[in-house]
C-alpha cells in the first residue's frame, strides 16, 4: 500500500514545482483581460455589486496585480483585504501549505455523516481559545450569525422557558449581520430591506451603544442580545467606552444572552484578538467568521454547554459546514495570527496609519477615526461622497479602497502591512484628500 505522507509530501512538491513553471501567464493580459472579464461580469452575472474596474489575478502581503509576472506597474494596495478576510495577507506560505497539504490528501468534504480530524482540530482550538465549551461550525458569516439566532431561540424555550413562539431578539440601528432574508429584516437599512419582505418578526432595534434603550427594550420574551463590538459597514463606529461590558452585565441581570458579532471586528482587526476584548467582555456566544478561514469559507458559533446542549442531531446542519479542507487552513490561519501576533501589531500600526492621516489638511475630511488597521475617514456632506475619492486613490495611486454609507472610506488592509507600507499609502491619501 502506497505511504500516504509520503504521497502528500510528493504531491505539494509537484504543484510547487507546476506553479513555478507556469508564470508568467501567458493567457490575456492588463487592459484586454480586464475588458473581457467586465464584458463577461456585465453579461452574465447578477448586478448586486458596482466593484471598482481592478482584475486582481495576483496578491503576495498587502498588495495584489491585476497581470501577472508582479511588475510596479500592475502592483496595487489593497486597503480592504476582502471586507476583513485576509488579516493575515495574501499568499501566506503557511496557509497555502496547509491548503495544499490537505488537498493532496483527496479529502475536501466528507459532509457531517462522517469525522474528520481537521474539524476536530478547528474546534478544539477555538474552545481553547475563547474558553467555551463547544463549537458550532458553518461555512459564511450570515449562516453564523443565522446559528446563533436558532440558538437563543431555542435556548430560550428551553432553558429560560420563553412562552412557545414569543422569542425576541434586540439588535442594533445600523447593524450589519449578513444578507438573508431574516437578517435583513432586522437591518436600519431600507435597501437591504426593499423588495425581500415579509420579514421574520422577534427582534427590536434600539440605538447602537444607548444602555437606556437596550435596559427599556427587555422583557420577558427577550432571550438575546446580538450586537456588533464595533460596525463596519455603518462606517467604522464603536459604541461609548463602557457600553459593552454595561451591556453584558444587563443582559446577565435579566438572563439574557449576549451574543457578539466578531466577523469583521474579529482575530486581531482592533487590536485586540476580539473588539470585546478591549471591555475584557467574554460573551455568552461569539460569532466568527471571515479571517479565521484566512481567505477560505468558514465559520463558527461557540458558546458554553448550558447554551450548545440545546442543539441536538437533527436541529441544524450544513453539508459544507466544518470541511476538512477549510478547517485545516483555518486552524493554520488562527495559528498564525497568533504566532505572529498581528493583534498587537495591528495596534501599533493602525493608530500610525491615524496619526499619518490626522495630519492631512484637508477641507473634504469630517473625522477620522478607528481602532487597530479597522479605520474610517468620514467625509463632509459636500464632498461629493467617498466613492469619487476610492475611484481615484485607485486610478492615480494604486490604492484599493471601499466606500461605505456613502461618506465613509473604509481602510482594513491585511495586519502584516509594515510602516513603510503605511508611509507609501499616505502619499496618495495626502494628493486626493487635498486636491481632487
């Protein structure tokens, strides 16, 4: 019978050694490639994004290529680094290795009527990490934050004995949960909203970071409340300092669950490894997602037996939902972000980068504000929206940039950008903040 470390040992050998002899392309290049993919995009895919006119083909740290063979040319920063999903950068050796390890394994999915080790491992790293009991794992944000609703719901039937059907859940104005029908209809937002009703009635929103309101919404039907430890699409917004350990001490009163939504805020983006941390706030149910699979699809709910134990085979599932192959880069993916301490990195970097742009004079900038490389520039109304200076940071300076509620650039490069990095960005931050 064959070894099959030895096979896996030879197959990462080979793909190198494929991937070596393959660049430089030789297939469409720069400004052809990138007319044929926005004809095929504009052709043949749904309209429900206006991205930017960059065909990104390759990416190593914090810097992508939109032709191959990684010429200064074609070289552009990424300041967005997939919403938060690529904390750790493009192309870091050990997550490729640990893609490819498993891949020459044969094994991707087994679907969840059968054990794989990788999952194994994913989930008793995050119970260690997070010093809960057990892991719940899916595949996006939305299916977390959706598992995490089942959850206190049934937890609430269950274990609180909420009145059959009555369960509500109090949410925050300007939230930002993902795009399912139920999590939409809970959104502040009229155009996440227009067009996809009815809605999943038992939440209630209240004014993001007012304990008055959360302390006025509860009552003996509430069984959660799910907020975001800091809100990314509603601009980079924290709450009042206090707010969250407030919060979860209210929702402790009343015996209410406080369920954090870490996917942006999460594995190091603030600072901190999660947004609560900077409270010392360890909540009843964490949800994670985006950077813990470090660039691949995956997701997690954990939380402590008294609320997982309600969970029993039948009740959810996901036959994609703790792969092999994306739990073993995500275990390599936390690992990293560990063992290079991006959290405290992020910390030191991210407020040189706010130092660096308080210093530009420019009559467009509101605000700047932001924890860790999770970073807001908030316009004034007359400036004519962010999305005219994110078109141009990308046009004259090769800096790859998000708009976000219209008046905000959202910056969120992967950790590992250096100060130099951050140097080389200011310079096109200084040109389109004071000249365009």
């Amino acid at each position: 019978m064959p070894n099959p470390v030895k096979g896996v040992a030879e197959f990462v050998n080979n793909v190198a050694t494929e991937v070596k002899n393959f660049l430089p392309f030789t297939g469409p290049k720069g400004s052809e490639e990138l007319k044929r993919v926005t004809h095929i995009m504009d052709k043949y895919a749904a309209h429900n994004y206006k991205p930017l006119p960059v065909n990104i083909v390759e990416g190593q740290g914090v810097w992508v290529w939109t032709e191959p063979g990684r010429r200064d040319e074609h070289k552009y920063m990424d300041c967005l680094a997939a919403y938060g999903a690529l904390n750790q950068g493009y192309n870091h050796p050990r997550i490729a290795a640990a893609a490819l390890r498993q891949i020459a394994t044969g094994v991707t999915v087994t679907s969840r009527a059968f054990l794989n080790s990788p999952m194994a491992d994913l989930c008793k790293l995050l119970t260690d990490i997070t010093q809960k009991d057990k892991a719940l794992l899916m595949n996006t944000g939305a299916e977390a934050v959706e598992t995490a609703i089942k959850l206190a719901r049934k937890w609430g039937y269950k274990v609180k004995k909420v009145a059959d059907n009555q369960a509500k859940i109090i949410v925050c104005h300007n939230n930002f949960h993902g795009r399912t029908t139920t999590i939409v209809g809970f959104s502040s937002e009229a155009q996440y909203k227009d067009g996809f009703g009815p809605f999943t009635p038992g939440f209630q929103i209240i004014p993001y970071g007012d304990i008055e309101a959360l302390k006025a919404a509860i009552d003996e039907n509430t069984v959660a409340f799910l907020v975001e430890p800091g809100q990314g699409e509603a601009g980079i917004i924290f709450p009042p300092e206090g707010f969250l350990k407030e919060s979860y001490e209210v929702c402790k009163q009343n015996n209410i669950l406080f369920m954090a939504d870490e996917i942006q805020s999460g594995w190091g983006r603030t600072g901190k490894l999660f947004c609560c941390d900077w409270e010392n706030v360890v909540p009843d149910v964490y949800i994670f997602a985006k950077a813990m699979g470090g660039g691949y699809p995956v997701s997690a709910v954990v939380a402590d037996d008294e609320v997982m134990q309600v969970m029993t085979p039948g009740d959810h599932g996901s036959t994609f939902g703790g792969n092999p192959f994306c739990c073993a880069v995500a275990v390599e993916a936390i690992q990293v972000i560990l063992d290079e301490h991006l959290a405290d990195h992020a910390n030191e970097v991210g407020n040189y980068f706010m130092e660096r742009l308080r210093e530009i004079d420019s009559p467009y900038v509101k605000e700047i504000r932001g924890k860790g490389l999770w970073i807001g520039i908030e316009l004034h109304d007359n400036a004519g929206g962010a999305r005219r200076f994110c078109e141009a940071l990308y046009a004259k300076h090769h800096l790859l940039c998000k708009e976000t509620h219209e008046n905000v650039i959202r910056i969120a490069p992967p950790l590992v950008i250096t100060k130099a990095e951050v140097d080389w960005a200011i310079e096109g931050f200084q040109d389109v903040l004071t000249n365009l």
